[in-house]
C-alpha cells in the first residue's frame, strides 16, 4: 500500500512544500493538490515538482467545467514533464455552486463530459495523429456554421513525457463510480468508509469493472483520513478536528437535494443524522450542525490511536481495496509529518 496526502496550506504554500519535501524523505510516495475556488492548482503543482525529486504529485481535483479538455491534455503533460514523469490527473465535476457561480459555467452532463475529457486526453498524449473527436459535449475541430470554419486538425506539438498519464476520477454517485471503474486508472472518493464501503459502491464497481479494458489493470484507489499516532484519550480527541469539514460537506457543500456528500451520508446509514446537520448549516447554526456529527462517523473516517490501533485501521482501508493510502499527519510532542510518515510506513 502506497501512502499519500493532501498538500495542506495551513502555514503558506511554501512551507506546505517544504512540509511535503520532507515527508518525501520519510517515504511518502504521493501529494496531492486541490483546487476549488482558491489559487489554481497546476501552478503549485510545479512548484512542487522543482523542490521533490521522487514523489508522485496529483491534482485532486481539477474541475472539468473550468478548462477546455486540450488544456487539461496540455496542463498534464506539462507538469509531467517538470516532474519527469511523476503526474497523477485527477478530474472530477465539483458542483453547481462552484461551477456556475464562480466560473459561470452551466452544469450540464457531468458524466458524459468526463467520459469525452478522459478519451480527448489520452488521444493528445499519444499523438497518434492530428486530434479529431465527435462527441456530445464537445466537437474537435468546431463543425462549419459553428464558428469561423477555420478550425484545423492538430496534434500537441511537444511530446509528451509518457503516452498514458494515470486519470483519477473524484466520484461518488453510482453511475459515475460505473465510470470510473470503466475508464479511469484510479478513483478518488471522500468520506470513505472502509467497513461501509462495499455495501454503498460495490455494485457500481462491480458494473464499471465488467467494461472496463484490461489494458487499464486494477483500479487504484486513494483514500483515508486525519492520521494521528500515539497513546491516550488526547490522540482520539483529535478526530474532533474533522468535525467542522464533516459538518461543512454534509451540511453546507450543495443545496438541499443537491447535496452529493449529504447523499453519502444516508446512504451510509446516517439519514437522520445528515438530514439534521444540513438542516442546522442552511440556517446559518454551524456550530449545531458540526455537534450533530456522530462519533461513530468521525472515528470510521480517521486514524487516530495507538499504533496497534492504527495498523487495524490500515488493514480495513486496504481490505476495502484502498492502494494509496490518503491521511493528514496530526503531530504531537516532539514528532512531526515526516516522523508519522515514516512510523505509518512501517505499519503498512
């Protein structure tokens, strides 16, 4: 199993990079980077790539709506290149508030977008020849009558580092997760819980699997949590710091009944629970909405305890498939993210 994190910004971006160079030393063997609706995230993906040398570097996500699918080809290829061959795509559709308030861009047929991105994606790597795509979401080059008539059949002009990029795709709704299943190199769920994990998505891997091409091998997953190792009730209390993101997706990520993670959440068994806590953050009472999160969901989305403990947490996540193991080193005393790094590595 390998292990990953999210790039954290807590002390600036610059620390979080020399943060992620020494975890790289510890055997970290991949960062991720978000990007929602702050800076972008191919810019500091880059960065990343001039002051590492081994770790893996995956966007988680980029947001379909927010660039042409040639950009997204290009963008890849590009830090794949910087990082010498190190870069993971994530994709993933984000939301309706994002999408259409931030970026003004309506929110129509995720799935059959991401479906037509992937392939117009690994067609620009190959470079097999100029680039050609008739699909419903997008036409490569634009038909007569639908602009100048002057669109021209390219082909990438750089070559690209490696013909196949690994594609993540951020899903949680069953019909994208068929998708993923079917198409991507690696699937990139949030809130994932191991024990629940089957009984919510396995059906739908199960049907993406049966048409998926064998050339893609075995679906990766990353997935985790907070990651917290040490004796006593302090190292447990530290779950209570996902409580305020738990509260924020389940209650405020989306309107009532357009909600993903408030959907995952029933269907995980806690419908009164996240009918509560989306009820409480739509009226503005946050602090009502992050106590109405259970325990039982804080501790079954983390990693925090002894390190027998932790190792049992390590063993559900990877029984439920998990291959990167995904976790956001807590540290206490005189350890830091780089010492959790490495204890974990060796509990793995």
């Amino acid at each position: 199993m390998k292990i990953a994190t999210m790039l954290s910004y807590a002390g600036g971006f610059q620390r979080a990079a020399r943060d992620v160079a020494e975890m790289e030393r510890a055997g970290l063997d991949l960062v991720w980077v978000a990007e929602a609706y702050g800076f972008d995230g191919p810019s500091m993906m880059g960065y990343l790539a001039a002051v590492t040398e081994r770790v893996e570097i995956g966007a988680a996500i980029l947001p379909i709506y927010t660039r042409t699918p040639t950009l997204i080809a290009m963008t890849a290829a590009g830090i794949d290149a910087l990082s010498d061959g190190r870069f993971h795509l994530g994709l993933g559709a984000s939301g309706p508030q994002v999408i259409e308030g931030f970026h003004g861009v309506p929110y129509t047929n995720p799935i059959g977008r991401t479906r037509e991105i992937v392939e117009i994606c690994r067609e620009v790597w190959r470079r097999d020849a100029p680039l050609v795509h008739a699909g419903k979401n997008y036409t490569l080059p634009l038909p007569p009558g639908a602009g100048t008539g002057l669109g021209k059949a390219l082909k990438i002009i750089a070559h690209p580092v490696r013909a196949e990029i690994p594609v993540w795709i951020a899903a949680l709704g069953e019909k994208n997760v068929e998708l993923t299943a079917e198409i991507a190199n690696g699937w990139l769920p949030i809130l994932f819980i191991p024990e629940r994990s089957e009984g919510v998505w396995g059906e739908a891997l199960r049907v993406g699997a049966g048409r998926r091409d064998a050339s893609l091998g075995e679906l990766m997953i990353s997935a985790g949590g907070l990651l917290a190792i040490g004796e006593g009730k302090e190292v447990t209390a530290l779950r209570e710091l996902q409580r305020p993101m738990v509260a924020l997706y389940v209650g405020g990520m989306g309107a009532k009944g357009k909600n993903f993670y408030n959907e995952l959440a029933v269907r995980y068994g806690f419908e009164r629970e996240a009918g509560v806590i989306q009820d409480h953050y739509l009226a503005g009472r946050k602090s009502d909405a992050e106590a109405a999160v259970p325990d039982e969901f804080l501790e079954l989305t983390t990693l925090c305890g002894p390190a027998s403990y932790v190792k049992e947490r390590v063993e559900a996540f990877r029984k439920a498939g998990v291959t990167h193991l995904q976790v956001h080193p807590i540290p206490l005393g005189d350890q830091s993210a780089a010492s959790l790094i490495e204890t974990l590595r060796n509990l793995t």
